[in-house]
C-alpha cells in the first residue's frame, strides 16, 4: 500500500486534530470510493491506497487512544475484507495487514472501546477457521477466541468494559462472547432476520449489561433481551422504525416521536408513557437527545397563513418548552432547522432570513450556520454558504471542538471560535463527478 499527499493553501494554526474522510465520488464509473487522512493544524491530507490504486472501504475507525486506526478494504485474496491498521501520522501512516498471511476472509470488524485490540468476525466458504479474532493493535499479534460462521457486515458489539461482544452468525443467532474467559453464550437462538446494531446508536449495550437491543437486517423492528434471563421482547408500537428511536443515557428507556408527543418506553419495567409538549409546533420525526436529557425537536409554526420551520427544546421533567429562536431575540432567524452534535453538548443550527412561507424555500437555498451550546448562552456564526444537513453533512469533534463540511466546492474546517480552514478543494481530490458523499471520522 502507498500513500499520497496534498497540502491545503490556507493551514490555520488555531485549529487541531486529525480525521478520516471516506468519499464516494457519484458520478465516477471506476473506483469512485476513496479514503484519506487529514490534520486540520498543518492542512495536510493523504489518500490511502492499495496497489497503487483508490479503493472501498466498508469500515473505519480510530482506536480508543487516537493513535491507530483501521479500516476494511476489499480483499486481495479472498471473498470479502482486508483489514489495515495504520498510524496517526499524516505524512507516514504506515498502513500493514496484519491478518493478510493468516488468508482469512473478514466480514466485519470492531475496536475494543478500552483497549488496544480489534475484534475481526470472519466468515463465508473456509469455515475451518471462521470466528472471533483479536487483533492486538499494538503488538499485532492475532488471538482466537471463539469458532462461528459471521454473516458479513454483521452486528459485533462491545459492552463499555471491553469485556463482553455481541455478535450475529450467518444462522440468524446473536451470541455473547466473553473476551476475558472465552466463553461463548446465545443470547437469541433465532433471529427472524440478521441481527443488526440500531442506526444511529453507538452500542445496543444498556446499562449493567442486562438488557442488549438491537434490530434485524429488514429495520422494521425493535428487539431487547434480557442478557441474563435470555428473555427477549419486541418493543411495541410506535417503536417500529430504527430509525426514528433514541436511547435516553443513563437508563433502561427508549425514545421516540408520534402524533405531536414523545413517547417513552421502559425496558425494565414494560412501561410507556407520552409527554404532550405545551406548544402549537408541529413536530417533525426529527429529533435528538441532549446531555441534559432535553430533547431537540424540529417541527412547523403556524402564523395565520404563514409556516416557519422551528427547533425547539423540551424538558422531560415537565414538559416545559423553549423555542431556539426566542432564546436568541437579536437574532433575525426566520425558519431554523437543529441537529445534536456528537457528545450532545452543542447543537447545529441553519437559518434563514425571512421568506413568507416554509413551502416556498427553494431546494438550492443557502444558510447560514451557528454552533449552539446546551446552555444556550452565546452562538457561534460559521458561514452564510451552508447549504444544508441533507446535502452537505457536518461532523462535529467534541474533543478538538472543530466541524467539518462541504462548503460550495471546498471541504472546510471551523473550530468554535470561528477560525477557519480551508482544508481541500473538490477539484483537488480528483473526483470526476458533480457530486461526492463524504463520511467523516474524527480522531478521539
């Protein structure tokens, strides 16, 4: 593997940190996927390749500590994925395949979110030696741990102590494997579909380990057993759609939206209840959870013959709500769309000047974008060329407090006192397409 590398014109010293940018370039025929590594201090970014050439990669992420971090790629040899470790360096990442002499064929993969190690599933026609391997990042030594066939891009998922990983096999069940005594349990003996981990939720873990909730590969349900009694129920109605279900932290409790209220389900005690917010807004299906446990709404407010899209903070205690915009009186926002941020202390905010209705924002409107803290104490201003959540996704690094998105035909940086980094061009990427779609990863 070699790496190339390109400097941006306008490095901004006030901003730190390193990321992973996976690109899907769209409108490319041949190899339209890449992968780089960028450091916002110096400007610089890499593209990793394989054989001298761009590639897929299904998988990415840093190691707990920051210092590593791995990837699957399409395989050499084989049927599925190749896993590369490589080093937080931006001008020398030093990728190498640990697992390539071994010829297994890897399906999916998970850092341990305590140790150094990788969990690596393998799986498909040498089942001789399909399992759970740990890769030790360091040493890059390779352990197995237990024998299974893994469905790929199967669920494996790690409890907070690192000690226990959930994971799927290609026969619909969900096993537990403890790492520290390599011994393997069922929790499901039959899953109608392929377990998967719930979008949007960085483990199915909740507290104490009892209870694991997940979905299958049709995300059209939502499952929870109990880890100790293997009991297992089907969350009831109206949590139907993964999609649009959140975990309140700290508890046995999953949150969702309908009909105007949010509805909260305990887990441990099989008890829903509704919380009917003081307001005229009507909400949307979009919705996030803050650290505080306030929940962020977006939704529609009616004034006579005029609609304004809001975003709106609700109280669970008492359903008391705030409405962003009144909280910022000086502000001229006429219709302001939210998004929690990663580490749910700040919230993403697009506005626009005043238009008479909501139905009439043209598609290729440009916003502007302001940083909120939870307190909701002061705003950030970013830039007034945003061009939205759907078409131009932002990701926030609750460490580096930096985010980064695409603006008009650059990618740019912007850490929350407003400084900038202009950090690539799309030009300079070599995408042949109009339109790229970009996942970022930020360094922790």
């Amino acid at each position: 593997m070699t790496v190339s590398g390109l400097t941006a014109q306008t490095p901004n010293q006030s901003l730190e940190g390193q990321l992973l940018i996976n690109v899907v370039d769209v409108g490319a025929t041949e190899r339209p996927h890449k992968l780089f590594l960028a450091d916002t201090a110096s400007g610089r970014i890499t593209e990793l390749l394989v054989q001298n050439q761009s590639f897929f990669a299904s998988w990415v992420r840093w190691s707990p500590d920051g210092r590593t971090f791995a990837y699957l790629a399409s395989a050499r040899r084989g049927e599925a994925y190749e896993l590369w470790l490589a080093d937080a360096n931006v001008r020398a990442p030093n990728p190498r395949p640990p697992l390539f002499e071994l010829g297994l064929n890897v399906v999916t993969a998970d850092w341990n979110p305590r140790f150094n190690f990788i969990a690596v599933g393998t799986g498909g026609t040498n089942r001789q030696n399909n399992g759970i391997y740990l890769v030790n990042a360091n040493f890059e030594n390779v352990v197995f741990v237990t024998a299974a066939d893994i469905a790929i891009d199967a669920l494996l998922d790690w409890t907070s102590d690192g000690a226990l990983l959930a994971y799927g096999t290609s026969d619909n069940q969900l096993q537990v494997v403890n790492t520290e005594t390599e011994t393997t349990a069922t929790l499901v003996p039959l899953v109608p579909n392929q377990p998967r981990q719930l979008p949007f939720f960085q483990s199915g873990w909740f507290p104490q380990d009892i209870y694991y909730v997940y979905t299958d590969i049709t995300q059209q349900t939502v499952y929870a057993v109990n880890t100790e009694s293997r009991a297992q129920v089907q969350i009831p109605e109206p949590f139907t759609n993964p999609y649009e279900v959140a975990w309140l932290p700290a508890t046995n409790q999953l949150l969702t939206q309908q009909d105007n209220e949010l509805v909260i389900f305990d887990i441990s005690t099989d008890n829903m209840t509704t919380i009917a917010p003081n307001t005229t807004l009507r909400l949307t299906d979009s919705f996030g959870v803050m650290a505080d446990n306030r929940i962020l709404v977006n939704g529609v407010l009616v004034i006579g013959d005029q609609q304004f899209a809001e975003c709106m903070l609700i109280d669970l205690r008492d359903g008391s709500t705030i409405l962003l915009r009144e909280a910022y009186p000086a502000a001229t926002w006429a219709h302001t769309i939210c998004q929690v941020l990663p580490g749910r202390e700040h919230i993403a905010v697009m506005t626009t000047d005043d238009l008479s209705s909501f139905e009439l924002l043209p598609p290729d409107l440009l916003y502007s974008l302001y940083i909120l803290p939870l307190d909701l104490t002061g705003s950030v201003f970013l830039t007034q060329n945003y061009t939205g959540f759907g078409n131009a996704p932002l990701a926030f690094s609750a460490r580096w407090q930096q985010v980064i998105f695409q603006e008009e035909n650059d990618l740019v940086v912007y850490n929350l006192n407003g400084n900038k980094l202009t950090l690539v061009s799309l030009r300079e990427l070599d995408l042949v397409g109009d339109v790229a779609r970009f996942e970022f990863y930020w360094q922790p």
